[in-house]
C-alpha cells in the first residue's frame, strides 16, 4: 500500500506440527522524506509456541532504520535492531544492537 510517502508492508506465517503450533505477524511500515531519506520501522510478533519466542523470552521484536540516498549508488544508513530489548531485563538473550551501513549499488 502506497499513500503518498508511506508504505506498509506486513504479512503473516502459520506452521502447524505434530507437536505443536504456531504464527508470526510482521508489519513493516515506512515513511519516504525530501532529499531521498527514508524511515522504516518492523514489528513481529511470536506466538506462546514460537521457537524465536522460546529462544529470546519474548513475545516482540521491533527495529527501526533511518537511510539516506546520496546519487544513484550510494546509500548510508543506521538499524537499531530490537529497541525495547535494553529495556526489558526479563529477556533472556539481549539482541539489543545498533549497525551502520555504507551501501554501494552498481
């Protein structure tokens, strides 16, 4: 879906074993600015029986992303991967992290 200078992307996964089951939502929107810069964010959500949820005590990843395009093949940018993670002291792994990137497209 495009309205103007957002889009949101999202999608949904289910699996279903003999032991168990479970699903994943993901919404992904992004906001398009002047000057060639972008906002994204990503939502996903694990249900009770989600090998990631099991694995990290927890039921949400988020991220967010700030990217900057400079000519035509150039892209700088940051991702702060799962931001409430510093903050959640039940987590049992911290995935907590922040990335720089320098993209070059031929």
């Amino acid at each position: 879906m495009v309205i103007n200078m957002v889009t949101l992307t999202g999608g949904f996964n289910f699996r279903a074993t003999k032991s168990s089951s479970f699903a994943t939502l993901r919404l992904a929107p992004s906001l398009y600015l002047p000057h060639a810069w972008q906002i994204g964010m990503q939502v996903v959500y694990f249900t009770q029986n989600a090998p990631t949820r099991q694995a990290y005590g927890k039921p949400v990843y988020t991220s967010i992303s700030v990217n900057k395009q400079l000519g035509r093949h150039l892209n700088i940018g940051i991702d702060w991967h799962d931001i409430f993670d510093g903050v959640n002291h039940e987590a049992l792994i911290n995935r907590h992290a922040a990335n720089i990137k320098l993209q070059y497209r031929f």
